[in-house]
C-alpha cells in the first residue's frame, strides 16, 4: 500500500499483548518467545518491502517486545534486510537523567542505530512531580529537551523528522511553531 501511495517509507509498530494496545504493559511482550515471533514477522514484512523498494521504519517503547535500543540492536542482527530500520523515537527509551543530557544519549542512540536510523520523531518532555519518574510527551519546544540537538542531528544524517501526535495538539499551530524553530535552528529552506 505504501508503494502505491507512492511513500519511500512505511512505519509500523512492534504489537503487543495488551487488549489497551501495542504501546501498553503485558508481560508476555518481553519474553523471548515474543521477540522471536517478531523477527519472524519482520523478516517476512522486510522481504516483501525489499520486492517494492520500501523502507519499514519499525518504533519501539519501553513496555513494547522492543524494549530498549539494545533490542533493536539483536533484531537488526537477526534480520539482515536493507529494508528494516528505525525511527528514531528517543523519547520511547529516555531516562530522567538523559533528559538534561540529550545530546550525549542522542549520540549513544546512533552509535547503536547506525545507518539504521530511518525517521526521527520530534516531540518534548516533560517529567511529573510523581513518584516512578513520571515522564509526559509535549509538543516540540514546550518540555525540557534541547531541541536544537535533534534538529541538528537529523541535519547532519540527513533524517527526516516527524511530528508526532498532532492529533492530540493544535496540530497546525504546532506544525508552525515547529517549522519556525526549525529554520531558526538550521535556516530557512529553499523552495525545491
């Protein structure tokens, strides 16, 4: 379908055994029988994207069967197809520490990606005063990161970022806001 749409790339999520959802805490999601069904689905999905010149851009989350970039780093090692890689959703694996610290776990993160690194998300944090380190998704510019590091970062691999979950944001404001801080960031781009 994505080949039709005329898109280079399609991003997929990893399921899950939560009736809440894909993103959501289910036990089986880490055992190792899970995540040998997922290379096992991946595998399969990439041949097929490999047959129509796409790329599959699989995202993980701490309570997902991808877990963590160390995961990441097996599946890849697992399935060798130009076809699978990563969108880069930091946010999904970030600690507390880390936040104040982006740019070197940012770093950290290629490092284990590499040339894998498909999409960028681009979204803000923000940490609850709760106990557990309660860790919330905000717009772009509206948390804690510096920003400017993942827009540079995406700059120099040449990565596309993309903005998440618009739908829950005045998403074209948002988009605006963005765009702005983006050309201040890197300078304004051309029209193709």
């Amino acid at each position: 379908m994505a080949a039709a749409l005329g898109a280079e790339t399609l991003l997929i999520a990893p399921g899950g055994f939560s009736t809440v959802g894909p993103w959501w805490y289910h036990p089986l999601n880490f055992a190792q029988e899970s995540r040998n069904a997922l290379v096992t689905s991946l595998r399969e999905l990439a041949e097929i994207a490999e047959e129509h010149d796409q790329i599959l851009a699989v995202e993980g989350y701490r309570s997902s069967a991808i877990s963590s970039p160390q995961v990441f780093d097996w599946l890849f090692s697992e399935i060798s197809s130009p076809a699978l890689r990563a969108n880069l959703d930091y946010v999904n694996f970030i600690a507390p520490s880390q936040v104040s610290e982006l740019e070197p776990y940012l770093e950290e993160l290629v490092v284990t990606f590499g040339e894998r690194i498909a999409t960028v998300h681009a979204k803000d944090v923000v940490i609850a005063d709760e106990l557990s380190a309660h860790i919330d998704e905000v717009p772009p510019g509206h948390g804690l990161l510096a920003m400017e590091v993942v827009v540079h970062l995406a700059q120099r691999h040449r990565l596309p970022l993309l903005l998440e979950h618009l739908e829950d944001w005045d998403a074209l404001s948002h988009l605006r806001e963005f765009a702005g801080f983006v050309d201040q960031v890197v300078g304004p781009s051309s029209p193709a």
